[in-house]
C-alpha cells in the first residue's frame, strides 16, 4: 500500500495525487505519531529488559514504526 504513495525524485505531486494517497500518508504518519508517544511513555525497553522472551513482531501497516 506504502509502495503506491511513492514519488521518485522530481515527481509530480498534485491534486490528483493527494486525493488519491491521502489515506496512506495519513495511517503511516499516524503509526509514526504513536511509536513516538509509546517511545515517550514507555522508554526503549528491548525484549531482553521487558522479560518477553518470544516479542510479537507485527507485519501491519506500521511494521516500520520503532516502538
């Protein structure tokens, strides 16, 4: 889904564009927002720290977001 709001360097960006990737953009942004509020709240804590073994590794829309 990412891979089709893509724009190669010197793309064009218009009305067209916007109307039909805004709802990507919106959910990556959205998983960016959260990771960082989780991030904040929570510390950077890594499995070994947490006691969690086997982590939950998800594959979603926000798979690329830290947390």
């Amino acid at each position: 889904m990412a891979k089709a709001a893509w724009v190669s360097d010197g793309g064009l960006v218009d009305e067209q564009y916007y109307r039909q990737q805004i709802k990507v953009v919106d959910e990556r942004l959205a998983g960016l927002r959260l990771a960082a509020v989780l991030n904040e709240v929570l510390g950077h804590v890594s499995p070994q720290e947490s006691g969690t073994e086997n982590p939950v590794i998800s594959e979603g829309p926000n798979s690329g977001a830290s947390v």
